[in-house]
C-alpha cells in the first residue's frame, strides 16, 4: 500500500514567487551563451525560460504588483525576438537533417541555395537578438524582477491559501482551450454532433491546412500557455492530472510539428516562386509529414471532443490532493 503524502498548503503568492525566480533565473543563465552564439540550445532554452515566465506573470497579475518593465506587452516584444532566432535555426537543423540527405543529388544543390539565403537571414536574425539583450527593454526588465524578488510587492489575493484559488486560475485556461474553434478544423458538424473527417486523402489536408492552418497553429499556442500554467502546480494533483499535461504536451508537439511543415513550404516557395519545379521530392516530402502528423492529430482531436473527457478534465483540476481525504 502506498500512502499519499499531502503537500503542505502554501499561499498563492509563494506559487507566483517561486514560478517567476524559476523562470527568470533560467533565463539568466543561457544570455551570455546567446550573446556569444555558441550553442543552438542556449537560445531554445532561454527562448522557453521567457515563455514560462511570461506565462507566469501574466497568468498569475491577479496576484502581483510587478514593475511596468515587467509587463506583458514588454516581455512578448523580447521573446519574440529570441523566437525568430530561434524559429530560423530549427528551420535549417530539419532542412539540414531531415530532409535534404534524402533528396536526388540536383535537388540538394539546390537546397543548399536556399540554406545560404538562410544563413543570411539568420546573421540578420542573431544581430538584432543580441541588440535586443543589450537594450534597455531586457535590462530593465532583468533588473526589475530582480528587485522585485529581493521585496516583492502583492495584490490582496496574494494571501489565499493555493487550494482556496487554484481551481478559478486553472479553468478559465481549460475552457479558452476546450472552446478553441481549431478543434473544429477538419469536422462536420450533423444536427449539432461534430463527426471527425477521417480517411481523407492528403489533397484534402492539404487544402484545410491551407484555409484554416491559422486557427490550428493558435490551438498550438493556447495548447502551450495552458501546460505552462498547469506545469507550475503539478505537486499539487495526481496521476490524472499529469496524464492530462501529457497529452496537452502531445497536442502542441503534434501541431507544432504540422505547423513548422507549413511554415517550410511557404518559406521554400517565396525562395524559389515555384518549389514543385524546383524540388518536388522536398515538396512530396513536406506533403507526407504533414500527412503523417494528420493521423497522429485526429486520435487526440477525437478524445477531446467527447463530452466526457472535457468533463473529466475539469474535475481533474477541482480534485487537488490538498482536498483529498
């Protein structure tokens, strides 16, 4: 028999605290290994610490008296720097490893005309990224957490116990998840039943990414804000409630992927005007990932239209182990 040991109850504030020092301090770390360019992976990892902590503050501002540096709009402008960064490096590593050592010999002479234009883009990309963390916007907004977490500074809520407000933080993110229209995309709708196409060809993905690509891509998002937010308070639930951040993680994996494959595309096509005559093993390619990620989606995208797995997902958050007797 195993016994479950109670976390012990903590104020919403120390969750805020502890989220923001995390994230911040990750974030730290890897700037000088950015600055430096040395490694692809210090800027993924600083690219995620800002993300989490973005998340973190603007989620949890019911909470926190933060400096003005420190807001969201301030914090979305510095990531999205480091993101495109970083958006261009993963671009390249997949062109690079996943795809052009499968190409015909005169396929991949012409890739590597698109990898040089991508290499310019990038030396653009890294020197406005390295701008950006010498500018005054990053600076301010270092220092400002720092001395926010030497004196932090509440909103009433601030002192309410973590199990009397958790359930109200984490459901309105559920919901904003669960009502995304991207659920949709690819369904019809029969005397108010949504039935998921299956079995459709690949001309027809093709065609719905096209048209409706967009609201898959901000399910991707809304995907990865709400496992952030469900991330910060994983010591307070069980399994159940891992099982959902898992397959939350899964949903922005999956789509993630089916989006960078479009991105791609279009990338390769204002490259080149014409990427079906220019590459059209690439072009095959791209069309079977995003084949393959269709089949991987639709499983997930089927389970999450049941009534009962959205409503076993909200008791999942009303059930801390906190609560449990």
């Amino acid at each position: 028999m195993t016994l479950v040991v109670k976390p012990t109850v903590k104020s919403i504030k120390e969750y805020a605290y502890q989220a923001i020092q995390q994230h911040l301090k990750k974030t730290v770390k890897w700037e000088t290994a950015v600055k430096k360019d040395e490694d692809p992976e210090g800027l993924h990892q600083m690219r995620v610490g800002m993300r989490r902590l973005r998340t973190a503050i603007s989620r949890l501002d019911l909470v926190l008296n933060l400096p003005e540096s420190a807001s969201d709009k301030k914090i979305s402008k510095i990531a999205s720097n480091l993101g495109n960064l970083r958006d261009i490096d993963v671009l390249k590593e997949t062109l690079e490893t996943l795809y052009q050592p499968y190409l015909p010999p005169k396929e991949q002479k012409v890739l590597a005309t698109a990898l040089n234009v991508l290499g310019k883009q990038r030396q653009k990309a890294l020197s406005r990224t390295r701008k950006t963390l010498q500018g005054e916007a990053y600076n301010s907004l270092k220092q400002g957490l720092l001395l926010w977490l030497d004196q932090p500074i509440y909103k009433p809520l601030a002192s309410l116990s973590i199990e009397q407000v958790l359930p109200d933080l984490l459901l309105p993110e559920v919901s904003s998840f669960l009502l995304h229209p991207g659920w949709l995309v690819g369904t019809d709708i029969i005397d108010a039943d949504v039935e998921v196409c299956t079995n459709w060809p690949a001309e027809n993905i093709e065609q719905e990414l096209t048209t409706k690509g967009a609201s898959i891509h901000n399910l991707r998002k809304q995907a990865k804000r709400l496992r952030y937010q469900m991330e910060l308070f994983s010591d307070l639930y069980g399994e159940s409630y891992a099982g959902y951040v898992a397959e939350v993680k899964s949903i922005q994996d999956i789509l993630g992927k089916m989006q960078d494959s479009v991105v791609m595309g279009e990338w390769l096509e204002d490259v080149f005007q014409s990427l079906d005559a220019q590459l059209p093993t690439l072009t095959s390619l791209l069309k079977e990932n995003r084949y393959q990620m269709w089949q991987q989606w639709q499983p997930l995208q089927e389970r999450y239209l049941q009534t009962q797995h959205r409503h076993s997902f909200h008791l999942t958050v009303l059930n801390l182990m906190a609560t449990q007797d």
